[in-house]
C-alpha cells in the first residue's frame, strides 16, 4: 500500500506527513485533545458537578477503609485490584440526595469506573435519558 499525505487537523490542515492512511499521530492527538476539550466545556468543571474539595477529601479516606476494587460488571476481577476512585452506585446527577449517602459509595479502579460510565452515562458523565 502506497503512502498518501495526512488528512490534517484544524492547527495542521496541509501536514506534510505521508501516512498509509488517515493522519499523522501529531494530527490525530490534536483532533482528539479538542474533542475532549469540547466534552469537558459542556459537563462542567468537577466542582460545578458537586465533586467538591470535601468530596475529594471523604473520597481519600474511602478508599483508605474500602481499598478494594468490587468490579464492574461485579466479579470482573480474578484477582484483587485496588480501587482508585469513590464510585456513585446510583449517579449524583440522576439522585442528588443520595450523593453524599455512604451505602450509595463503592469503590472501583479506573477500568471499571470507566467501564460503568460508558455503560450506564455515554462514557462522559451524562446521564442517560
């Protein structure tokens, strides 16, 4: 397959870089970075979303008693994984009286934080309709 020129992106609409298809990983990182650039501007900065300063503090000393990752779908893991993040089982979004309710907490990896937010919210903290 012969090489053809990059497609470009907004800051290199005529990159000199011969790729075999598509765009060079220079454009590809700067069209990615401005989509989630857009992504963040329409959900709000963490405090607007109610993650807090205090959040982050109760979120610490969480994973401190829970340090375990439960998984998401439950049991994922064959082995234990530790947890990096204070999970809301029911969103804060969708339930804000339970946002600050303990049983409402559960503690998950990265992965599986992750994994449960392209599932249930459109990977992106939307809720969905």
């Amino acid at each position: 397959m012969g090489l053809r020129p990059c497609l470009g992106c907004a800051t290199r609409p005529r990159c000199p870089t011969l790729v075999a298809k598509g765009r060079c990983s220079q454009c590809d990182e700067v069209r990615n970075r401005a989509r989630h650039e857009r992504i963040d501007a329409d959900r709000g900065s963490r405090h607007e979303r109610g993650y807090t300063n205090a959040w982050a503090a109760y979120s610490r000393r969480r994973l401190v008693e829970h340090p375990w990752c439960v998984g998401y779908p439950l049991g994922v893991h064959s082995e234990p994984t530790l947890a990096q993040c204070t999970d809301h089982v029911q969103s804060g979004r969708s339930r804000p009286d339970l946002f600050w309710d303990p049983a409402n907490h559960q503690s998950l990896c990265h992965d599986c934080n992750k994994r449960k937010a392209i599932a249930e919210e459109q990977g992106f903290g939307r809720a969905t309709a």
